[in-house]
C-alpha cells in the first residue's frame, strides 16, 4: 500500500505541476488540500485490503503536490531575493508537520486501539489548511479588485 501511495505520489507532483501552471499555486493546494482530506474520509469507513489499495493509491494521487505547490506560492506572492529564505522557512514549516502529525497519529492509535481517531485527527487539520488557503484566495481576489482587505 505505501508503495502504491508514493508510486502516485510521483504521478500526482507531475500533474501537479501543469495544474499550477493553468491555475496557480493557491488554488492548485486549495484542489489537493480538499482531494487528500477526501481521501482521508474514505480510509473511515472501508476496510477490505481492496479498498485499502485504492483509497492509498488515491491519497497519493491527491496529497503529492500538496508540497512542491508551497514553492510555487512562495515564488508567486515574493520577491525572488526572498525566495530562497523563504521557502526553506515553508518546507522546514511543513516537514516538522508531518513528522509531528505522524507521531501525533501514532499516540492517538496508542490510545484508542483504532486509526478511525488518527484520521479524523488528519482531516481535522485538513480542513484548517483548506480554510487558511481559501481564505488567501479571496484575499487575493480582494486585492486584484482593489477592494480593502481585512487582513492585518
């Protein structure tokens, strides 16, 4: 199953990549944050090493370019003199996440005896994402309007 998730994981960073460029890296982390907690969803209530293959071969498909498309944000909305900095503080930002959402899953498996907890704990935080994300985009609507942003 890992080897299916990251063998799509490929897939999903390449498509990735020519969905940014049509659409931006905002939006494209706003389709992957949404699809990846979708995926998420669907580990709920399946369980037949069947349904267990294709939800982790779709998590793969989805959560892929979650990551490469930070760099691509970062690249459109700064200055390339801040770039480098920049993105190291995002990934560096995002590795520590997932490293901390793991073991975090990995406790609250410990403790419940069951992952159905684990992934809601995922799909929580997904959401959160998704809400941070969408609100940049119509922040960023806002500004090519002219409209004020209520953002500090």
């Amino acid at each position: 199953m890992l080897s299916l998730m990251l063998a799509f994981g490929i897939v999903s960073r390449l498509a990735s990549g020519v969905i940014c460029d049509r659409i931006g890296g905002l939006r494209t982390l706003a389709l992957g944050s949404a699809l990846q907690m979708l995926a998420l969803l669907l580990f709920l209530p399946f369980d037949s090493m069947a349904s267990l293959y294709v939800i982790s071969a779709l998590f793969g498909l989805f959560q892929g370019g979650i990551v490469p498309s930070y760099a691509i944000i970062v690249r459109e909305h700064f200055s390339p003199q801040q770039a480098g900095a920049r993105i190291g503080t995002v990934l560096t930002a995002t590795l520590l996440g997932m490293a901390l959402g793991g073991w975090i899953s990995g406790k609250i498996f410990d403790l419940t005896g069951s992952y159905d907890a684990a992934f809601v704990n995922g799909i929580g935080w997904n959401l959160l994402n998704l809400v941070i994300v969408l609100a940049l985009i119509a922040r960023e609507r806002k500004l090519r309007r002219g409209g004020p942003v209520a953002f500090g």
